[in-house]
C-alpha cells in the first residue's frame, strides 16, 4: 500500500457569460488567460464548464437544427481549439471541456473532452440526463432546448485512469441524478468533472428559482459523500444574453464539504489540492459497498411494492 498521498491539484476554471456573437477565439484566449493562471498556481488539472466555447444556444428556438450549425464543433482539436491542446502539453496541465459536438453521422451530442496533462486526449463524455423540451414554448421567458439539439448519450458513465487516480464525468442537469454518481461509485471513482450551465429562472416552478444555488450543492455534495469522491462543479454563471445563471463553482472532497468555491459570476478560477486517497477512508469505512451495499434487498422489496399511486 502506498504511504505517499496521491495529492492532484486541481482548478475550477469558472467563466461568466460569453455573448451570442462573441467569436469562438475570443472565447478560447478567454480558455487560455484561465489555463496560464492555473500554471501560475501549479495546477495539474482545469476544469472548464459545459458548452464552454460558446453562448447557450439551446436558449433559441430555430425550425431547422442545422441553423445552430455553427456553434458545434465537428472535429476536436480543431484549429480554434487546437491552442488549448498546445498549453496543456506546454504547462503539463490537463483539462476538461465542455462543449457542442456534432459527429460525421449527423448525430449532436453535448459533450465533455478530458485531455492528459501531455496534450493527449484521455475521454469524450456524452451528457446522458437531458432536460427541457424539444418544442418551441413561447410561454417560457426563454427557451431551454436541450432536447431539441442534443440526443440522449447511452454510453453511460464510464470512469477513466488519468491524472494518478480514477476519474470521471457529467454534465449539467446530470449532477442531479444519484444514478450518476453511484454509476462511477461503483466503478471506483475519486474524482467527479462536472460542468453547468443552470438559469435562476426555472419556468415550470419558479418556486425553485430561490433554491437554484442550494439545490446546485445539496446534489453534489451528497453525491461526493455517498460515494467518496471528489466532485468538481464549475458553472458558466452570470447573465447571459439576459438570462441570469447561478455561478457558485465549488471543489467538494469525499466528505461532503466544500473545500473552495467561487465567489463572483465570471470568469475566476479556484484552487484546491485534492487527495485522492481521502476518497478510501469512506469507500473503506462507511461507504464499503461490498461489506454493507445491500441492492437485492432493495430489488425485492421494490418489485412486491411496485409502484403506489397517489390516491
Ligand atoms: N444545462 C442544464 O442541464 N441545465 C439544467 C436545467 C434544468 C436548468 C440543470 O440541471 O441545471
């Protein structure tokens, strides 16, 4: 057993809004000043937001998809991106980037690439957990059309060996899900990359819209617990092309506790040292799932009781 801690320094790399007409290099010098400054602070990984490299577009309605072609990327690197791959391979430092992908089949996926801190790609997540609608709603004050111009991963969530533990990924509206989490728990996950892009306003109850923040850290920080891993949430906040997004990035350790977390609603990078090893003192202890994970019981209990309607 190693006496050494596997200490990973890690960065949540926040951005604030980036506008609808905001050119796809701007938004990658944006990427890049955030790299340079995790090099400054000796960080090995970044993690960027979902759709990082452009304005959320599922907010407009277009009759035909292909008119929000230009905010996919078709190939990753590509020559705008291709900057990023440099820096990690210059700085040794990896990174996770959220982003629109379409792939030569046609198919659209809003996706997460994890790079090595040699510039090497590691892993493309497909975010499995779609919210919205797919309809045009003109009640809502704007739209959220997520399951408009992206399918449905079934790739599920698979964990990866990279940066001296295992790690894994999910996007957005994932990180509500304890599927999510459990899904990597059971495959041994220390570290969790999560983007978000989550508006204030939530139109089917606006009576979340005063929990947007609480919610955003209750599931996260249960889900780190339950698992004993580290979770990184990092947010595009701010108001963007008028819409008000929640921010509050944070680096949540196995305990459950926020360790850092951001402070503005733009772009800001926060820092922590995460020791993977603290993940085994709940995954040995508390959380074994071997020693006290009882899921036949659940399974027969579930299927004798199926499930009650409201009366
Ligand atoms: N981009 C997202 O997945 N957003 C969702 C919705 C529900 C606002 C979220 O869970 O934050």
């Amino acid at each position: 057993m190693s006496t050494t801690p596997r200490m990973l320094r890690v960065g949540a790399a926040q951005l604030g809004p980036i506008a609808k007409d905001e050119p796809r290099a701007d938004v990658v010098e944006r990427l890049r000043s955030l790299l340079a400054q995790a090099g400054t602070h000796g960080v090995e990984l970044v993690v960027f937001p979902e759709l990082a490299l452009s304005t959320f577009f599922p907010r407009w309605y277009t009759e035909d998809i292909s008119g929000h072609d230009h905010y996919y990327e078709t190939e990753m690197p590509s020559a705008e991106t291709q900057p990023l791959f440099d820096d990690a391979k210059r700085l040794g430092i990896g990174f996770a980037l959220g982003y629109a992908e379409l792939t030569p089949e046609g198919e659209r996926f809003n996706t997460t690439v994890l790079v090595e801190r040699d510039g090497t790609i590691v892993a493309n997540f497909r975010k499995v957990h779609m919210p919205g609608h797919d309809d045009d709603q003109p009640w809502r004050p704007f739209q959220h059309l997520e399951r408009r111009y992206f399918q449905e991963s079934d790739e599920g969530f698979p964990v990866h060996r990279a940066f001296g533990g295992i790690v894994g990924m999910a996007t957005c509206n994932d990180r509500r899900w304890p599927e999510t989490y459990r899904e990597m728990g059971l495959q041994g996950v220390e570290l969790i990359m999560i983007g978000y892009n989550t508006p204030i306003h939530y139109a089917p109850d606006p009576g979340q819209n005063a929990l947007q923040g609480f919610h955003n850290h209750l599931c996260m920080q249960a889900g780190a617990y339950q698992n004993g891993t580290w979770v990184v949430g990092v947010a595009k906040g701010g108001t963007e092309e008028g819409v008000e997004s929640l921010a509050q990035s944070a680096i949540i350790a196995p305990s459950g506790q926020i360790v850092a977390q951001a402070v503005s609603t733009g772009d800001e990078l926060i820092v922590a040292d995460c020791d993977l090893d603290w993940c085994a003192n709940y995954k040995d202890t508390l959380f074994n799932f071997a020693t006290y994970r009882r899921p036949e019981l659940y399974q027969r209990i579930t299927s004798q009781k199926g499930v009650i309607e409201p009366d």
